[in-house]
C-alpha cells in the first residue's frame, strides 16, 4: 500500500469506526441495518454445520496486511468445518463464505451501508484481536471462496478459495 493511502486510511478510519455503531458482543454491528442472504439455508456451497458433527478443523489468521492465513483450503464434500477464525490485525476484519459474484455484491452493498450486521452462518465480523467461530458443511465438490469485505479489502486481495473434492 502507498503511503498516501496509508494516511488516508489511518485519517479516516477512524472517523469511520466512531460512526458506524457499537458493536454486539458477537462483532455484529448493530447500527445500520441487517443483510439477509441466499446462505441462511441450503446452498449450492454448503449448509451450517453441526458442532457436534465437526469432522475438520481449520485455523484461519486475518491481519492488516490484507491477507488470509491459509488462502487455500482443501476439504471433502460432506465435511463439516469448524474455522477458528482470528484477526491479529487492529482493524476490523470479515470471513465471507460464498461464490465470487456473491461476494462482489455483498462488498458492494457493503460500499453503501458500511454498518452491516452479519447475521448469517457463512458470515463473521471480527473486531481487532477478536476470534469466532464459522462451523459450515460443503455438499458438492466444487470450488468456491472466503473473502473480507470491509470497505477495500476485497479489492486489495484478503480473499480465499475452498476447494471441496
């Protein structure tokens, strides 16, 4: 990142951060408005999981250097996934599961309403320092992705593929 951009981010996040609300204690902000989604049941990518039926379990860092730690994830159709998702970073942080055109226009509602409370299973926001919990089973085999989706991260790459064999 140019340090022009550094100092515009760090000159205005947190103006940002002072009006987008406060924040549940799950991470959710409870401001603006809630986002409903195609994931709340069964989909294409996969359904949430049971806790008590996880059979893989995957450790997820995201930071402020814009990047997931892994950024690909292997599993097997009909895993059921427990991501352990952490954020090191001192900004907030988001873990997005679903297809690449669904993710661009969740990031773009986002760009419009930046206080979203995510509500759905495929979805966490995680305030700096915070980790939860994604528990999710992929049905098909298939490739689809994970993103952040805070303001530019998505376009700045914190993006990342599961593949399901």
């Amino acid at each position: 990142m140019n340090k022009l951009m550094l100092v515009f981010v760090l000159a205005f996040l947190p103006i940002e951060i002072l009006a987008s609300g406060v924040n549940d204690a799950r991470g959710s902000s409870k401001s603006r408005h809630d986002v409903t989604s195609s994931h709340a049941k069964s989909t294409t990518i996969g359904r949430p999981g049971d806790l008590a039926k996880v059979n893989k379990t995957v450790t997820i860092v995201v930071n402020d250097t814009v990047h997931f730690t892994p950024s690909l994830i292997n599993v097997n159709a009909g895993d059921i996934v427990l991501f352990m998702v952490k954020n090191t970073g001192k900004f907030s942080h988001e873990m997005v599961i679903g297809s690449m055109s669904e993710l661009r226009a969740h990031a773009a509602l986002m760009q419009k309403a930046h206080s979203v409370a995510h509500t759905q299973p495929n979805m966490i926001t995680l305030n700096p320092g915070q980790q939860r919990n994604v528990i999710w089973q992929f049905v098909q085999p298939g490739k689809t992705d994970f993103a952040c989706l805070v303001d530019w991260h998505l376009k700045f790459g914190t993006l990342g593929e599961i593949q399901v064999d």
